[in-house]
C-alpha cells in the first residue's frame, strides 16, 4: 500500500508541477515539483518490487 501511495503522490507532484508551469506556484518551483514528483515515485517503484519478492 505504501508504493502505491508514494505513486500517487508522484502523480500529485507532476499535477502541482503542470500548475506552476502556468504562472501559479504552490510552495515549490515546478521544477522542485518534478523533482520531488521523480523521487516519490522511484521510491514507490522500489518498495513496489522489494514487496513482490517478500510475499513469495
């Protein structure tokens, strides 16, 4: 559950990042948007994968 969570808020990231590009900032650049957007969503692919191999 907690990739998928980490996926969605990468998801969330690249939306707020859209935004930014527009002229409406939230807290962060859009490019601080996207990198935060990458790094969740590396992290959710991993612990996505680490939780496939722990189950079998």
């Amino acid at each position: 559950m907690v990739g998928k969570v980490l996926i969605y808020a990468s998801i969330g990231c690249a939306m707020l990042s859209f935004m930014g590009a527009f002229g409406t900032d939230l807290w962060l650049a859009s490019t601080q948007w996207m990198l935060v957007g990458l790094t969740l969503g590396i992290w959710g692919v991993f612990v996505l994968i680490e939780a496939q191999f722990k189950i079998r």
